[in-house]
C-alpha cells in the first residue's frame, strides 16, 4: 500500500499505517476498489478505478449512482475519522481509550448531488471538514474523473462521540 | 426471475417483464443482489440479502452505508420510472417514442438517513412516489430487515423528462 | 393559547404549557404566525395561516419556500424536544437537569422537498419520529394546505444531548 | 439600491436593475431585510441584518434556523435565476420568451448544514453554481457574519427549464 498521506498531528506513522489497513480491509470497500491516497487534518482523498462491476447503465457505460455514494460516503467518513483522532489528541484523552471512542463513528445522514454522468477511467473522491464537534461532524465531498471534471458532490454529517 | 409485480396501467406483461430484467441485469445491481419484488404505481420494492461483500464492518458484520445508500437510490429509480412511464402513457406519448424519453431518467440528488445498524439477512428497500411532473419525480424510500426494524430512509429526486 | 396537545407520558401539564409558551415566544415564529397545534410523543403540528409577508411570488400570490423551511423546521425541532423530553423522563434523568439538556437541542441538518406551489389559506406542518438517540435524534415532516395538499417534505437530524 | 453587482453576460444594466428591484420586491425577503450584494454569473450574495425578529434563541439572541435557511435559497435561487438568463442568451433564446422561461424558475429540494450558532451582526449568504442544465441547476451555498464565520453551508436545486 503506498499513500501520499503525511503523518498529521496526533499520529504516528504506526497508527497513520494501522487506519489506512482498517479502511482497506472493509469488504465493500475492496468491492469497490476504493483505495485511500490521502489522510489529513485538512483533507482526506480516495481513489476508485472504473471496471465492469460498478456499471450503472452498461449502454453508455457509465458509473452506477450508488458507487458513487459509496464514495463519497467513505471519504467524509475517513475525514471524520481523522478529524475526531485529532480532538482526541487535543483533548488529552488517553491513547487506550481513543479506539473506543472511535469505534462509535458512523454517518449519520449523507446528501449527494448527481452533476454529470461517471464517465471515466480514473475517479478521485475527495473530502473537507467543515465541523468537528463533540459529537458531529460535517464533512464536504466531491467526485471528480481523470479529466477533473465535477461529477458529483455530497455533503455527509457523521457521530463522532 | 418471479416477482409479486402485478400489472400497471399502461404497462403489458411484456413491458412489465422488460423493466424487470433491465433493472437485473445491471452490473453493480447483481454485485449487490438486489432483486425487483414489486413494481407498482403505488410503491416499489427490492430485496438484497446479506453477504460478505456487503460488509461494512466486519467486527460487527453490519451492511455497508454504501450498500443501504444503493438500495435506496435504486428503489427510487425503479419507482420514478413506472411512474413516469404512467405518465407518458396517461398523455399519450406514442409507444415507440417513450423508451428515448425513459432513457434520460437520472437521480438529481438522494439524502439518506442511518436510523440503525444494517444488522440482518434479508433486508427490503421500498420507495414511494411523493410527486411526478413532467420533468422531475420526488420518491421517498424505506430500508427494513427481516425483522421489520427500519434501518434508513432516504429521499431521491429524478429527472424523468 | 389553545392546542390540542394532549398529555404525554413525563410531561405534565404544567410542563406541556411551558413548552407551548416556550415555542410560541420564539420571535421569528411569531413573524411566520407558527401555533404549536399538537405535541405527543407520536406527533407534533404546528398551524400557520397565509399573510402578505410570507408571500414569496405575489403575481402568484404563494408562500415563500423559506416560510415553509422555517415551519417544517420548527415542527421536527418541536418533536425532537419532546422525544428528548420523553427519553429523560424514561431515564430518570433527574428533573432538574433537563432544562439544560434540552438547552442544546438545535438542528444539526435538514432537507425540505418542494412538491407543489404553496398555495392555501391555512397550512398545517407536522412531524414524526424516527428515531430518538442518546446524542441524535431524526424527524419526518410534511406540510400541507387546508385542501390535504401536500406542498413540500422535509428530514431533519436534530442534536439531542 | 446600491449592489456591488457587475453587469454580465447577456444582462443589460437595465435588465440587471430588474431582477435586483424583483429579488428585494419579494415580501418574504423584505421582512427578513435580505438585499441583493452581487449578481455575477460566477457567484450571488445577499446580505442580511441581525434584527429582534430573526431571533430563534433569545436566552442566547441567535439567528433562528427559518432565517438561515431562507437566505440561503434565496441566494441560490438567485443563482439559479443568473444563470438560467445566461444560458438563454448562450443558446440565443429571443428576449420575449426569456422572462416565462425564467417565471417556472424554482427550487425542487435544499439541504441546509446549521455549523455553528448564528451569532453576529451583519450576516452574508452567498450561492455558487455547481451545474446547469437545461432543466435543472445545483447551487452550493455559505452563510457567514461579519467575522468570517461559516455558520451554515447547503445545496439546493432549482428547476429552471
């Protein structure tokens, strides 16, 4: 696995390595091929490469919607991930009680805006935190092709504690 | 393929059969297992059952948001277009010109609500029709298992014209 | 003040009517002309009749969509209050520590759908439950004129504790 | 009425005056002092100002949600209306036929992200265009007090062919 994820504050490369396996190694992830690139406090990034499996309308042989979603949904996620281990760290809360607390992270509601269809070989998703709180956070998405065109865009809320 | 599909106004049991096998046989559709059970002008249904492909986590062995975010989008999809079908057929549009018009049915946009964990082995995802127009239908979608316990709901918007 | 509501079980009814008060002194409520109708564990509404100043296009002579945001809104926070209210009670919360629990009820997002040109004299927006957490809780609303319409939909997620 | 607006592609001076005299016309809007800033076909803003009215919290004397929540599709609707005018002048639309085009112009469903409490003096919401098509444009929105703080984002879309 290679990424171009720089250690962020309040993470050793150890524990950088051990998310970027955990979010790997989820089952419909790895359906997906969805791969992350990026894990920052700013900004988290994955990857997802066109093939026959994700095909939502085989005539024009474009992306299904709910890949797509799927997406953007782990995207906002990885970032809210991130963003709570960083309040975490911030907060002084001790290491051994930090995987507790990140367990519980889940969505809780995730909007997404279809602009154009998934043409593409190479897609990238890409998300932005615009709030950790004690218990939410509000992350931004989007989803481009190799040409960078805009294909859609989402926006995800998620229970962070 | 058997299905409780009864006939719709303005649909033949050929017509009917067609949908149903479009809806089928698209690719990320058969990834996820999900199958047409009732195509209705009222309501729509499908069923996806649990596998290991689905997972979202696997400590817990509870569906992918991804998954449930499909789901939903593909229920509301299949709803707008009986619906709009409907339509075409209450306005007579002529029969040869009314797969074009089909073809251009795409989600606007979809919110989804996590309520619970996707625990379960057969899970039902049904959608409602909350308005047809002449160009965009707005569905409102359920996610139960087998249990009857309501996992999500969402909203998806259409283009249908 | 006249309602309907009925007494619910953790309320008396000295609480119901401070609750009532509390939402009818809500400035901008008192703008949109916003009657708490109903509030029960199970639903809540909240009439609103049509004046000039809640016109949005008055060659049409309809409600503004932001009236109508603003209505749907104050319905689902309305019955997230009482879930919460419901659910401390349930808790055993002591009572004097639930005014400031409930002091951070707010809204964390919301959708509203626009089916139809709101049209009426007198509108009703109402809510249900679905679902009440320790941290989240989420609401379903509809409005409708006084012909049963159903001019738009709305999801809201409210913070609860 | 003073705006910082620029003249745009397809709009005259005068064209522009009208819609800026149409937007600040609307009685909704005037009740809740939203003034037009700038029309470009890159980006819309409208100010607003605290005032008792708008007040959702007076214990705190912070913005009602309904308020937020109306500038911000009011502002993406005026987006929505540039940019539909820009796109009838592209496709050479004749001028006659531009403003019943514009009229069916409405939004279809908006999602509103409450971030932090709306605190502040002199509030401005602002709308970008994320697509427009023929028959639908997505608007991205932000709402932010004299400090620069973002206190809501949302999505809308808007029918508008």
């Amino acid at each position: 696995m290679t990424t171009d994820a720089v250690q962020t504050e309040g993470f050793s490369q150890t524990e950088l390595n051990l998310a970027l396996n955990f979010l790997e190694q989820i089952p419909f992830n790895k359906v997906l091929g969805l791969k992350p690139k990026l894990l920052t406090a700013e900004r988290c990034e994955f990857s997802m490469a066109m093939k026959d499996d994700l095909v939502g309308n085989w005539l024009q042989g474009i992306l299904h919607g709910g890949a797509i979603s799927t997406a953007l949904d782990v995207t906002g996620g990885a970032m809210a991930l991130i963003a709570t281990w960083q309040r975490l760290h911030r907060d002084d809360v001790p290491k051994e009680e930090r995987p507790k607390k990140l367990s519980k992270l889940g969505t809780i509601d995730m909007r997404v805006d279809f602009l154009h269809p998934g043409k593409g070989k190479e897609f990238v998703a890409s998300a932005t935190l615009l709030r950790i709180g004690n218990k939410v956070a509000v992350t931004r998405m989007e989803f481009h092709n190799e040409d960078g065109e805009l294909i859609a865009v989402g926006t995800g809320t998620y229970l962070c504690g």
